[in-house]
C-alpha cells in the first residue's frame, strides 16, 4: 500500500460490502492499475459481523467464499408447505468475516490502493470533484463513492414507508440430527404474528448444526429478550430441547421505498445508502453486485462512473411501494401474501421477480396469484 497523500482519482468511503465489492470489481477489470485510490473507514473488521445469504445462478465473484449453498428451499406456513428445486438458482451463504479478509488479502497486495481507518465526518461536492472529510485529515478526490449512511432518510410524503427488517440468528448444535442439509427454510410463518410479519429462516449445514434467524418485517424493534425466548421456543417446537449455541447475530435493515439518491455531483452512493435494498425484501447483496459491476463497466467505457439507466427500474419500485403500503397500514398480513405467492408460484419465478428481472407478462402471472382487492386498493392509493 502506498504513502498517504491529500487527492486520489477515487476515494472509497465505507469498506463493507458495496465499497469492497466496488473495490474489487476495479481491481478485477484492472482500473487500480492507472487510477489512485483511497479506501477508509472508520475500523477494521475483525469479526463475523453479518452473514449474507442471497440467490444466484451460476457463478458470481466471490464464489469461492461460498461457506454453503443449498439447491431447495422449503417454504412453510400454517396449512401448507413445500419444498422447491431452485435450479437454475442455488441459496448461497457468505460470512462477513471471509469476505473482508479474502477482499483486505487481495488490497494489501496492491500498490497503488491506500486504506486508512479514520472516522468520515463529512462528505462534500466540489465543482469537478468531491471532499472527504475525517476526524484527522481532509482527502479530494475526483470521484468519491460511498456507502456511509450518515441520516435516515427524511420522509416526506404519506405513500413513502419505512419498515424494519429486525432478526436474531443463532447457529446451534444439537446432540441429535435434527436437519436435513439438502434444503434451507427460506420462511417459516408457524410462529405468533403478533408483532406483524413475522418467520423464521432456517440454514442446516449438517444434519446437527443450523443458522436459526427470527425476523420480523414491523415498525419498532421488539426488547432484545424477545427475540431470545422467540428463538428457543421454535427450535424446541420444531427440533429439538438438547442444542448449544455457537454464534449470534442482529440485524436490522431497512425496507422503504425512500427514493434514495444515485449520486449528488461527483459523489456516487452505493450499497443501502445508494438504494440497493429491495423495500420489500431486505435483500441486498446481489444488488450491490449489479451496481458496482455496472460502475466498472461504465468506467471502462465512457471513463466515468455514471451508469446510465436505473437499475432497479421504476414499475419493481412501485410494486415495493405496494408491498410496503399494505404492510406499514395493516391492511393484509405477510403471512396471507407470501403463502398466496408460494401456493401458486414456482420459488424460481419468485426469485427472479425479486430480482426485478422478470417481464411485464411475468409479473402480471404473480400479481394475480396475490388477493386482488386489497392490492388494488394499495396500488391505487401509491399512484394518487
Ligand atoms: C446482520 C446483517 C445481516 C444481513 N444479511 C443479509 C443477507 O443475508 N442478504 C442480503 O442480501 N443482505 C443482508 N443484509 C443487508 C445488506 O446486505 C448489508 O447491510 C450490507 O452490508 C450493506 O452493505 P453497505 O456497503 O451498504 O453497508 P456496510 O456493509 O454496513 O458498509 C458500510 C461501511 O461503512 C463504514 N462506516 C460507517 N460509518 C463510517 C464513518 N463515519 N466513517 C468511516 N467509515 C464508516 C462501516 O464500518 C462499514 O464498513 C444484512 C445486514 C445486516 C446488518
């Protein structure tokens, strides 16, 4: 890694998953080798802060970080359940901590890449470039990407929503097999929908060990022991009493249909904060996939970073709001819409239909597997 100095062609501002994805996808197309650039934030990681799970044909960047990939999933609700080939798709599990330090080994072997860790207080446009500034220094740069979310984002109109997607993950043990590896619990409604929408992911990697996540789709979070008797109620309702735990996670992610900006002058948003979180699903990942592999190839074309059509096109936007609306108004409950979607839907054409992939024709075939009048209603009021 190089020497500090003061201006960089780009600055990364946020190294986690948008920023190093960014990172990476340069270095791949082999842009670090004429641009400076400069990568902070405010620590380094050295736990296992999140784990990623996400869908995906074939192979993707960070494939050899895969930790486990399932080819079913199974989706259960009181009344009905079903298990799903997902091919040409296979669920996919990532730990963060694999992904920073195979990322941070690929960095450091690069000359021309800075990283420092010093706290962003403020992020500024200039006329042909941006400023970064820390708690130590201040960087310019001619492009600053970045995934710092420093405010919520301020809503302003009746039809924007913004839910929380709140969920508590245990690995565990158990003495006995309890799991069968071959296929992940994508949702598991069987649980009290007091809070609001409300099941529970299942991830078996071997017939005795399992990520058991909780989560909720609600407005507030719910007290931390909540989730804890939550968790241990469904693992003896639906496993096993003997088990240990391993490891823990929380998290919690936006879901709204907040428009947020792509970028304001020579500032690039990417990540959450860039609008990569699907407002109805939470999912994240693979949307920070398509964004920063569509700034590297902007880049390689044009020279800048600008892509030039919106990646999450408009009509997937408003059938988030749709979701959002009903869901933040109580007028039908998650469960009912994901069991009508599962009941009638292949999880393939689910999952490319949260991809914001499928055609019109496509999405017309889901939508009317969903209760019309109340989506009706929904959508109308979005639309006025
Ligand atoms: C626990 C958890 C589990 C998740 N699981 C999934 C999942 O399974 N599938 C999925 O698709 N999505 C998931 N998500 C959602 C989403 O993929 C992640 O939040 C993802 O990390 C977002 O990427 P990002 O780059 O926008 O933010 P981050 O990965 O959070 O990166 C932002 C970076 O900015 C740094 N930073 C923040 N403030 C400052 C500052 N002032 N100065 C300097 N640096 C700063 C942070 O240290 C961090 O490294 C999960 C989120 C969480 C929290």
């Amino acid at each position: 890694m190089s020497a500090q100095k003061k201006h960089y062609d780009f600055i990364i501002a946020g190294a986690g998953a948008a920023g190093l994805s960014l990172l990476m996808r340069l270095m791949a197309a082999g842009i670090h080798q004429h641009t400076s650039i400069l990568l902070i934030d405010k620590a380094p990681k050295q736990h296992n802060d999140r784990t990623w799970c996400f869908w995906e044909a074939g192979t993707g960047l960070f494939e050899p970080l895969v930790h486990n990939r399932w080819n079913q999933i199974e989706f259960m609700a009181p009344g009905f359940s079903k298990t799903y080939a997902i091919n040409p798709y296979q669920y996919k599990m990532i730990h963060g901590i694999d992904f920073y330090n195979y990322c941070f080994e690929a960095i450091k072997k690069e000359t021309a890449i800075t990283v420092i860790y010093d706290a962003v207080t403020a992020i500024n446009t200039l006329h042909n470039g941006a400023t970064v500034t820390t708690a130590n220094a201040v960087f310019t740069a001619n492009y600053v990407f970045s995934s710092i979310v420093f405010n919520s984002p301020s809503l302003k109109t009746p039809n924007e929503h913004y839910l929380l997607q709140h969920f508590k993950g245990w690995t565990i043990e158990t003495t006995v097999p309890c799991f069968d590896s071959n296929k992940a619990s994508f949702m598991d409604f069987r649980v009290s929908q007091q809070h609001g929408t409300t099941f529970v992911y299942t991830m078996p990697f071997a017939n005795n060990k399992a990520l058991i996540e909780y989560t909720l789709f609600t407005k507030q979070l719910l007290p931390p022991e909540a989730y804890n008797a939550a968790l241990h109620t469904y693992i003896q309702a639906h496993f096993t009493k003997d088990y240990t735990i391993k490891e823990q996670e929380f998290g919690i992610i936006p879901m709204t249909n907040y428009k947020f900006k792509p970028y304001n002058g020579n500032v690039i948003y990417i990540g959450t904060i860039g609008g990569q979180t699907k407002g109805s699903s939470g999912y994240t990942f693979q949307f920070i996939q398509k964004r920063t592999a569509a700034i590297a190839a902007a880049i390689i074309q044009t020279g800048k970073p600008f892509t030039n059509k919106a990646l999450t096109a408009k009509r997937f936007q408003f059938y988030d709001s749709v979701l959002l609306h009903l869901l933040a108004h109580n007028k039908l409950e998650g469960v009912t819409i994901f069991t009508k979607l599962f009941q009638k839907n292949d999880a393939t054409a689910i999952f490319k239909f949260l991809d914001n992939e499928t055609s019109f024709a496509e999405d017309l075939l889901l939508i009317s597997s969903l209760p019309f009048l109340p989506f009706s209603k929904a959508a109308i009021k979005q639309l006025f």
